[in-house]
C-alpha cells in the first residue's frame, strides 16, 4: 500500500465520529485476527523437531514448577 492510500484513509478517518472510529477499529481488529489464526497452527506443530522425540515436556514443565515453588517459599521465609 502506497503512501498516498494511507494519507486519504487518514483524512477519511479524521472526517468520521468517535463511535464511528470504535467501529472501525473494531472490525480491523477482527479482520486482522483471522490470518493470524490460520497461519499459527498448534505449538506442538511449530516446535516439532526443535526437541528430540524422547523430550518429555509435561516432566521438565513439573520439575520447573517444582523448582519454582521451592524457590517461591525460600524467598517468602527470607
């Protein structure tokens, strides 16, 4: 998109109400979310290969929260 569009979406924009403006906003904002919900795909998807096959993330996520909390309750006892 070229600068001149943007310079007359702008004017367009300056020449509507307030609650026109919310409108706008709220319908580019769900014009925005759909391609990003097509192109994510699962995490599992996106992170496949990152870590060996034999990764167990629910083990390593346990022992992070475990790690956590101690250290949580370490620094509560001071």
């Amino acid at each position: 998109m070229n600068n001149l569009i943007m310079k007359k979406v702008i004017f367009l924009v300056d020449q509507i109400n307030p609650d026109e403006r919310l409108w706008l906003l709220e319908y580019l904002s769900r014009h925005l979310r759909r391609p990003l919900r097509q192109q994510r795909g699962s995490l599992r998807g996106i992170w496949k290969g990152v870590f060996p096959e034999t990764f167990d993330i629910d083990f390593e996520l346990k022992q992070m929260r475990s790690t956590w909390k101690s250290e949580t309750k370490q620094l509560a006892n001071g």
